[in-house]
C-alpha cells in the first residue's frame, strides 16, 4: 500500500510536469519545464535549477514573432520581385517581411502574418474574348466570350480556355439553334419544298398561280420562278406564225426572182408583211443582172428589219 502511493507520488512528481508544462513554459532537453523566450529572441540555454532560461536576440535577416522554447529564429522570407513581390515591410527581429504584388500581378497565396507569398501575372483574354473584370493585387483577370464567339475550351476562373467563332449556316441550311456563348450555332438542312439563300430561315417555294408557269424549279437554295404564261403561249404562236411567214416569203421572193416571173399578187403578200424590199426592182435588176439569179435574195434580203420584227413579236 505504502509501495503503491510511493509510486502514485513519483509519477505525479516526476513525470505529470513533464507531459505538460505551463503556459509561458516549454520542455527543455533535460525534459524539465523552463520559462520561454521573448519575441524577438530564442533560447541560448535552458533553465537550471539555479537559474532561468537564457535568451538571445535574432541575428538580422531572422526572427520570431511569438514566445518560444526554441533555439533559433527563423530566417526572413524574401518577396521574389521575378515573381511579382516587391518589400512592404522590412523584416524585424520580431516580424516577418511583408511582400505584396507589383503592377499587373495578382497573389497566388497570401498570408495573413507577411503578406503575399507567391504571385502570378495578370491573364490575358484571348481571341474571342473580352475583360469582364479587370485584374487586381487579389484577384486574377475575368474573361468574358465576346459576342458571335463561344467557348469551346474549357471554363477556367478567369474564362475561357478556348473561344471560337459561331459558325454559319451554309445555303439550303437554316439556323436550328443560334449560336450562345457556350455553344456553337446548330444548323439544319431546308426540307424539301424549301429554300434558303443566306442559310439563315427556310422558306416555302412560291406557288405559281393560275395564270403563271414554272419557268424554273426551286432548289434547296433557290426559290420557284414564276413566269406569265399567256404570254409565252402568244408569244410561241407568234414567233412560230412569223417564222413561217418569212420562210414563206423568202422561198417566193428568191422563187419570182430565180424565175423571173412577175407575180404580183406575190409581190403585193410579201409587201403586206413587211419585207417589201426584197421584192423591190432593185432585187429584180440585180437579180437580172446575175447570171445565176437564185440567191440573189440572200443578198439584198433586210434581214435586220426581219429580226427587229421578229423581236418586237415576241416581246
Ligand atoms: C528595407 O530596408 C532597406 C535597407 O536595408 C531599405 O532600402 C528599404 O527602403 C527598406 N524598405 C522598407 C519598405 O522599409
Ligand atoms: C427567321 O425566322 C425567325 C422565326 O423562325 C424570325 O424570328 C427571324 O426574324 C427570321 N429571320 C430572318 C432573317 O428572316
């Protein structure tokens, strides 16, 4: 009994302190609770039982910024001014240097006790892309896809890694969905009985009315062309009656005068249709003055006149 207080009263002599030392107190080597140091310096030697903890002051270019049991300061942080950090505040036997970023840098990694401890640039916005928010010493650039771009890369917190424009729809296509600053446009083909030009809409063939004929077919990328059909029929009558017309009238004249006959109920047909001149006395002189009279009428025939009426039928 006696035995087991003992070793109760050792353990709580000998080995409770040590596990914990008071506040203000660390665990020196011997294992013994010592008095800590002041900011501004670190242990030179432990206390004995004689006397107290021996301190020293940090050499330059070290510190310590809070009561210690250790036995060095640690060495002052060096803002990197290759990385965008430039000195705030020197560094003491008691604080840290304090770095900050320069112009056109953001911090990476900041800290309460000495400020910034890694910097990067500002990014760029890239093709397609605009400032949204302009950078700052916290914070990176913010991007932003222009219009008629979208992004095709990935979204990244300063925007985005990509940026491409919207496509076009092709002729014979139309915009199924525009374009957004995420997606690309979706194009679709015309269905048939539809055209686009610029591929932007569909739009339905015209329909010839009643009157009118197709003069041309639509395409996916042309419309139906109408034309009046009354016309045209009038006008294939007409050209068609002319033409036999003339064909008549050139088989007569070039016959009277190949045979030197003297028709006038002839002379007086071809005269009511215009072509009077190639059975005028001139024609019959020269075709009296050739031995071989029959193509005389190729000659002196007004074949512009025959074409102008011929035109002016037609149109
Ligand atoms: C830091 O100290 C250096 C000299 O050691 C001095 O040139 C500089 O201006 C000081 N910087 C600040 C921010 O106090
Ligand atoms: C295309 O059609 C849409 C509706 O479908 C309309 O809002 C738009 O104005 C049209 N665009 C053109 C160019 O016709």
């Amino acid at each position: 009994m006696v035995s087991a207080l003992f070793v109760f009263g050792y353990a709580a002599v000998f080995i409770v302190p040590v596990l914990s030392c008071r506040t203000k107190e660390y665990k020196a080597n011997d294992g013994q609770c010592c008095p800590m140091c002041n900011e501004g310096t670190v242990v030179q030697r432990d206390c004995t039982a004689y006397s107290g903890t021996q301190c020293r002051s940090c050499d330059l270019g070290t510190f310590m910024n809070q009561p210690n049991g250790l036995y060095s300061c640690f060495p002052c942080t060096s803002c990197d001014t290759g990385h965008g950090l430039f000195v705030k505040q020197n560094c003491t036997a008691t604080t840290d240097t304090v770095c900050d970023v320069l112009n056109g840098y953001h911090c990476k990694d900041l800290i309460e006790s000495n400020g910034c401890s890694l910097a990067e640039k500002h990014s760029q916005c890239a093709a397609g892309q605009r400032i949204k928010e302009h950078g700052t010493s916290r914070t990176d650039t913010v991007c932003d896809v222009i219009n008629g771009y979208y992004c095709r890369g990935l979204i990244e917190s300063n925007g985005c890694s990509l940026a491409e424009k919207h496509s076009q729809c092709a002729a014979g296509q139309r915009i199924k969905e525009p374009g957004t600053s995420r997606s690309d446009t979706v194009c679709e083909d015309c269905q048939p009985g539809f055209f686009s030009k610029d591929g932007v809409n569909c739009t339905a063939w015209t329909i010839c009315s009643e009157s009118q004929i197709k003069v041309e077919e639509g395409s996916s990328t042309s419309d139906v062309v109408c034309g009046s059909a009354s016309r045209h029929r009038y006008g294939f009558i007409l050209s068609v009656v002319l033409f036999l017309i003339i064909v008549i009238c050139l088989v007569i004249t070039g016959f009277v005068k190949a045979c030197k006959y003297h028709l006038t109920s002839l002379h007086v047909f071809s005269l009511c249709i215009c072509i009077a001149p190639a059975c005028n006395t001139k024609g019959k002189q020269a075709a009296s003055a050739l031995p071989r009279p029959v193509p005389i009428f190729l000659f002196n025939f007004p074949y512009h006149k025959l074409i102008i009426v011929f035109l002016s039928y037609l149109w």
